[in-house]
C-alpha cells in the first residue's frame, strides 16, 4: 500500500457543533493542511461534546480530560477531527451498528466533502462501545487504520478484509485482553495490511499531584497535591502509592468532600470555572482516577504512537505495528517511571 501525500486547502476556525446525516457531530481542523481525517467514537454514557471543552459557539461541550488530549495530539499532528455521538441519547448512549452505521458513514462523506478532505486517508478511534462499533463499521466503511481502545469483539465478528488494528488496552481487564490476544492472533495471520495488527498495553499509574496536574486544565499543582494527600489520609492508596482499590467502588468522593474547600476549587472538565461535578462520566477527576487504576476507560497516553501507527499504512517492515507498539510500550514505562 502506497502512502500518497495530498495537499488540502481548509480554513480552522475552532471546533464546530452540527447534526450531520441526522447525528450530532463536532469537529475541527488543524491549523496547517490536514494530512489525515481521525474519527472518534466515544463510550456508553458519553458523547462527541466530551472531546472538546466549552466555547461561546459550543456551550453544551464537557471537555473530559482523556478526551481533550486525544484531539490535541491529533490536531497537531495535522489530523482533521471528527466525533460523531452515538443515535441512542436517552438511554445507554451505546452503539449500534445497525442503527449508527449508516448514519456516521454519511456524515463521514458529508464532512470529507465539504471540507475538501474526501483524498485523504480515514481512521478510526474508539473506546468502549466505541471500540466495538469502529471495529465493526470497517466492514462497510473503508479506513486506513482502527484503533480500538478498552474494547475487542470476537475474532468470527472482525469483517473481512480489516485495516491494520491496533488494540489498546488495559490488563487489569484480564477478559478483554484475552479477546484481544485472539483477534490480534487473527489479523496478524491474515493477509494484507491487516498483518501489521498490534496492541499496546497501558498499566496503573499512582496518583500523585504531577499525574492529576498534567491531565486536568486549570488544576493547580497546590490543589492537585491536596487531592493526593485526601486519597492518602482515607488510605485509598496503598503501601507503593497506586490505588488501593477500582476509583467507581471506592469512597474518594467521600475523601474530597471531607477535605475543607477541597471540591470548590476543583475545576470542572475543559477547566471551566464551574466546579467539578465529582459524577461518574462527567468528573475530570473521576476520569483520572479510572485511569490511574487502569481497568476501563479512554486513555490518551500513547496517542501520539497511535496516530503515527494509523498514518503508517502498510505497516510492514522496521516502521511497522511491532515497532511501534514495542516503542510505545518503552515510551509508557518511561512516563510511568517518571510518576513515581
């Protein structure tokens, strides 16, 4: 597969909100020409406004930190940005590739040809549902790559032929890696470009204030370190520092509220000036602690990794996903290291 460069002349202006197709959709272009367009699929319970944080044309956006990150880094590494939410927006907020596959695949062309992007390569990122339903649309949906975050399907259910795959996970989800394991096994033993499938792993990180301040806009180190000494007094963590125990089980609201002014000055995802919620689903600080104790959740460390595998196309030879995954499995252990 050759790798073709096309030059593409757009006007960035900021995230925008629209209903494509019928879908509720934002976007934003990168302020040099796009070299790619990356598609994001949020999880159960999210939307595509949790990508990007509030603005004056886009009130209802949450900013989740994850999120934000993700299309950061795709933004300046010259990604076109699209998040599509999902048609179920009352109940689970779950996909359905029945019900959504359509749906994104027109709002997908309607975005690409309005926006002078049709040339350029597509990929794909979910997590959660996400994962699941991006792994599924490439069966009608043509992407350069897919990268299926906290998610597999069963290998019989990949379509046939799959782009090159890149599943990145979390092990403490002991079933999901499993799942992982059998349809990485698949699609490196198919042929075409879908052999230069991989995964990478991301493992609990401890909790400290430098871990919090790097995730969360507007979150001063001084109050970062409060949390950190919260989890600490309610012993939350245990006797190397990580999390003693899953963040969606454990008292840590508890421990914040219990800490004088603590939950005001919080400040709420996209770095808002209302207060964090501390809600699951809706909580910078939730969302953090999900990833710190790293079993379930959206996860942006590496995401420069997953782009440039995404980008790289055949995936084959010393640029290839093995390459790749193994440098960003060197690169994670590196931030993990520096945490401590």
């Amino acid at each position: 597969m050759t790798f073709v460069m096309v030059a593409v002349t757009t006007s960035a202006a900021g995230p925008a909100y629209e209903l494509l197709a019928g879908a509720e959709a934002m976007y934003e272009l990168p302020a040099t020409s796009p070299t790619a367009v990356l598609f994001l699929a949020h999880g159960c319970q999210h939307s595509a406004t949790d990508f990007w944080a509030p603005t004056s044309a886009a009130p209802q956006c949450l900013g989740l930190p994850e999120e934000v990150r993700i299309v950061k880094a795709a933004l300046r590494a010259g990604f076109a940005v699209i998040a599509i939410s999902s048609q179920d927006r009352l109940i689970s907020r779950c996909w359905d590739i029945d019900t959504d596959g359509p749906i994104v695949q027109k709002a997908l062309t309607a975005f690409r040809e309005r926006h002078n992007l049709a040339a350029l390569p597509l990929v794909a990122l979910g997590a959660s549902s996400g994962g699941a339903f991006v792994l599924l649309l490439a069966g009608t949906v043509r992407f350069r790559a897919v990268i299926s975050q906290i998610m597999a399907v069963p290998p019989p259910m990949l379509p046939e032929p799959m782009p090159p795959t890149l599943f990145v996970h979390m092990p403490r989800d002991q079933r999901t890696a499993s799942m992982v394991n059998k349809c990485v096994r698949k699609l490196r033993n198919s042929s075409g470009a879908a052999a230069g499938s991989g995964q990478l792993e991301v493992r609990a990180q401890k909790p400290t204030a430098a871990f919090f301040t790097e995730r969360i806009e507007g979150l001063t180190l001084s109050t970062a370190t409060e949390i950190h000494e919260a989890l600490r007094r309610h012993k939350l963590l245990d006797a190397d520092g990580y999390l003693a125990t899953d963040p969606r089980g454990s008292p840590w609201r508890a421990a914040i509220r219990a800490a004088p002014g603590l939950a005001e000055k919080l400040p709420g995802p996209g770095g808002g000036a209302k207060a964090d919620s501390l809600l699951p689903d809706a909580s910078a600080v939730a969302e953090a602690l999900n990833v710190a104790w790293a079993a379930h959740e959206i996860v942006s460390d590496g995401i420069d990794v997953m782009l440039q595998f995404a980008l790289n196309g055949s995936l084959k030879g010393g640029a290839g996903a093995g390459g790749l995954v193994e440098g960003a499995r060197r690169s994670l252990r590196a931030q993990h290291e520096l945490r401590r």
